[in-house]
C-alpha cells in the first residue's frame, strides 16, 4: 500500500495556474474561469476595458455568475475594436487579464444577377381552396350547381316557344 501511494499521487495532472479564457461571437465577448470561489454569493467581477481606458473602474463590469468549477461573464453589442478583459474574484484577488479583438460584423452584400426561376413553375390553381371539405358538402354543392343547370335549361326552353294567338 506505502508503495502504491508514490504512484497514485504521480497519476494525478497537475492542477493549471489560475486564468481567464476570452472569447467573441459577432458583437458578443464572453469570459470563462475556475479560479474565483464564492464569498457572500458573490464570485467576483469583469470588466471590459477600451484601448484608452486604464483602471478596471473603467470598463464595462459585469458580476461573474456561475458554479464552484466554472464562471463567466459577457457583454453584447460591443464595437469593433481591441479590448482588455480583466477578471477579479471576490476575494480581491486577479484571476487573469487578456486581450481580445472584435471584427467588425460583416456588411451584408447584394448579388447583381438574378435569383433563380422556381423549380416547380408557378403554384397557380389552387384558388384559396386549401381546406378539404367533407363529402356532404362536396355533395350539397353539386346538387346545387346541377339545380342550377336544370333551371337555366327550363328557363331557355320556355323563352324559345312560339307564342300563339
């Protein structure tokens, strides 16, 4: 057992240094740490710092939210441009700084030919008459049209007799 022990603590990784992991979405930047624990339900805070802003006070803060193995922050709609993400816990202590670069959202562009025709022609014909109806009214429906007939034919016929003296 003595001997075993040497050999499970060489097993172990190495737990990583304390920092930050910054990344960006369109005009979204996001920030991940481990290394804040809560104090008073608070982990710490983020702030997002501008090329001519000095002090974390500056920047845009955010309250990290999250787990004891994960916390994270993000600001949305942010410009162009190179920022400085800078993470302190609740403790006081710095969790870790780094650097990030916004594109610019892409302009979108219009395409000078023409889209292309409809594979299946124009859809004409079906005149509004999506419903299915059921058969008594499909039924209703040509005994009206055939009453219809029959009564035109009754009114030409007596239109077309000779009148007589």
């Amino acid at each position: 057992m003595a001997a075993a022990l040497p050999l499970a603590l060489a097993a172990v990784p190495a737990a990583a240094g304390p920092g930050i992991s910054v990344s960006t979405t369109g005009s979204t930047v996001s920030v991940t740490t481990s290394a804040c624990t809560q104090i008073n339900g608070s982990w710490g805070t983020a702030s997002l710092l501008t090329s001519s802003q000095g002090s974390f006070a500056q920047g845009r803060q955010v309250t990290l939210s999250g787990t004891s193995t994960s916390q994270s922050a993000a600001w949305s709609n942010v410009t162009a441009g190179t920022y400085t993400v800078i993470v302190i816990c609740s403790d006081g202590t710095t969790a870790g700084t780094q650097s990030v670069v916004v594109s610019p959202a892409p302009s979108p562009t219009r395409s000078p030919s023409p889209s292309a025709s409809p594979s299946r022609g124009v859809m004409g014909g079906a005149g509004g008459s999506a419903t299915d109806y059921g058969t008594v009214t499909l039924v209703a429906g040509g005994t009206l049209v055939g009453i219809g007939l029959l009564g035109t034919a009754w009114y030409l016929r007596r239109r077309n007799r000779p009148y007589r003296l």
